[in-house]
C-alpha cells in the first residue's frame, strides 16, 4: 500500500501488529480516529499505556487484579480448598459468569504448546504445586481448553502431583445445552455417554 | 461483564469504541498486549496520539499530506486539469494502485448523508467549486460510492457547477472481472447493457 502520509503509515503499522487486524481494517481504524475529536485517540492511548504499565497480578492466584491479592482470593465466601486451573483472565470470568463456581482459580497465564514455544517453565506451574504441597488444596478442577495443549498440560500437572493426595476433576465435556445429537461430532458424543451422569443431576438448575 | 480490574475495565471500555470492535474482541486485544513487551504498548499509542496531533492535509486536493502540497498535486507529471472526485483517502489510494489514472483529486472528506447528519457545508465542495470557477478543470470524474448517498453528492455537485463548462463523468459501473451474469444483480446487469462500450475497449489492458 502506498499511504499519503508517514504518520498514516506509522499508525496503520503499529495498529495492524495487533492479532485479527489486517492493514485495510487498520486504516479503516485510523482513519476514524481522524475523524474524531482529539482526546478521543488521547483516551484510547492513555487507557492504553496505563493498563500496561500499571497492570498487576494477584500473588495468590495470578489473576489479573488491581490489588496485591485479587477479590476472589480474599473473599471469605470463596472455599479455597477448591482450586480451578484455567489458561488466563477469561476463563475467570467466564466462569465467574455462571455464577457456578465458589472455589478460587489458579490461572496458569497460557498453556503448554511446544509448537508456539510454551513449556511449563513458562507457565505458574510451580506455584500451584507449591500451594498443593503446603496442603492447602483438596480439589483441583481443571478448565483448560479441550485441545492436545490443554490435555497435555492436564497430564503434566497431574503428573507433578501424583504423591499428593488430591482430587483431581476436569470440567464436563460433552454436549452443549439446546444442541441437537445429529449434528454434535463423534468424539465428543462418545465422551458425552462415557460419562454419562444420573438422571437426577440432569434436573439441577444451572 | 466483570473484570477483574478497573484498568482492565477501562481500556476495553476505550478499545471498544473503534468501529467493529466489541468488548470481546477489545478484551482480547488488551491481553494480548499484556503478554507482549512494554514497547509494543507504547508504540502503538505513541503512533496513534502522533497520527491525530500532527496530521495534516493537502490545501489542494485535502487528501491527508505530510506537506503543504501532496505529492500527487505537486507532482509534474500530473494532468491538473483532470480532477477524480472521492470519498476519502482510502479512495485514493485504491486508484491510485490501479496505475491508470493520470489526473489529480480532490477528497470530499465524506458524501452528502441526511441520514447521519452530513449536509454540502460539511464536504469540501467549496474549494472544489472555487477551482472549477477559477476555470484550472477540464474534466470531473466522480468516483463516489454507487449508493444513494454518493448519487445525491454527484447531483449536488453537477448542480453546482452547470453554469460552468466543465466535462463531468462518472467511472463505469458494470460487471466486475472475473463475475459470472447469472450471480450479478439486475440493476448493475442493466446499467452494463445500457452503457456499453465499443469491443476495441475491452481490449485494452488494465
């Protein structure tokens, strides 16, 4: 592309770098931005830089939080002998959505994935494990995606807490609510008879 | 949705403003670039803060310029006297990688839309108007949206200059290269067959 202006071109590199964002969705950014008052784009840079430089994270459970311990971990509604591994700040607030969960999270910040360079030294592995050892945690529930990185980094914390006498639970994976059976693919219908739950279970509300 | 922190909170408020962007995607974005370098943050507003302060647009065309005068208006290999009316810089640059145009422009900043709140004292028709009294345009050639917005622009704009000898043309509209006739709608169909042009002409390379 050939832009008018080194400014146009600066932005429009520097917005494009973002994940999703092509260098036509990236003008098209710009472009409204010129067309708005100024502080409009001064907020957004502001916003910006602020929550890069100032954002932190709870000691306990890595969650993205403005305090040095995040409100979940310091709510003493919360069983914290319930812990759920999640990938990142998301899935806490997915769940936290369902209204489902009174447990705290242990949010790993990624999962492990040789193929984008990941290990679990990259990961808040140890911590968990250091906060399972101290005896703290009776339940681990594991919420990471259903993909081979997920149930690879499943197996390695297992694995790293097979002396310990933990109970270890994965999330349900199986059909989703107000999904039809023809169109549901073969592995997760299989999955969904394995574990097949009574019937009364079934009548909970969610 | 409850973030777990105000700054959180605040920059996906701000990204989400951006057109076609909402709070998921914004959140995305945001963490994405909490896992990379500071700089990358940085950069980014630096780049949009200096695109929106120091940007500057041509007193010719009103394309957006890092000079006084565009390249393309100061350019001597440019026909003056063939002047391509468009929408905005993006328009521009579209022709402008086509390599077939010869003339200058002139950018209206926007097309005539009551619908938004957009009237003729809103565009850069003056200037336009002005130019073509100043009697330095042979030809207009409109390359504004085919839409009802873009026709009430070209009418506005013909009406404004009819007491002037000026040519006026439109770019054609018609079946894209490439398009199959059944899958074409009927209107475009149409206009093709009724502005058709001698076989000589299709002939000529793009």
């Amino acid at each position: 592309m050939n832009y008018s202006s080194k400014l146009i071109e600066e932005a429009v590199n520097e917005v494009s770098k973002l994940p999703g964002i092509g260098s036509k969705t990236a003008l098209r950014l710009v472009l409204h931005m010129l067309k708005q008052p100024n502080e409009y784009t001064h907020n957004l840079a502001e916003a910006l830089k602020n929550v890069r430089d100032n954002v932190s994270f709870c000691n306990s459970c890595h969650n993205i939080s403005d305090s040095e311990i995040c409100e979940i971990c310091s709510s003493h509604k919360r069983d914290k002998t319930v812990v759920c591994v999640v990938e990142d700040t998301r899935d806490v607030m997915a769940i936290e959505n369902t209204s489902q969960f009174t447990g705290t999270y242990h949010v790993l910040g990624g999962i492990i994935s040789p193929m984008d360079g990941v290990g679990p030294q990259d990961l808040k592995i140890d911590s968990l494990v250091q906060k399972c050892q101290a005896g703290e945690i009776h339940e681990l529930v594991f919420a990471l995606p259903s993909t081979m990185e997920g149930d690879t980094t499943n197996f390695y914390i297992s694995k790293r807490l097979q002396e310990l006498n933990i109970k270890l639970s994965v999330i349900a994976r199986g059909i989703a609510v107000g999904d039809e059976l023809e169109y549901a693919d073969e592995i997760t219908l299989g999955r969904s008879i394995i574990n097949r739950v009574p019937y009364e279970n079934s009548l909970k509300q969610a």
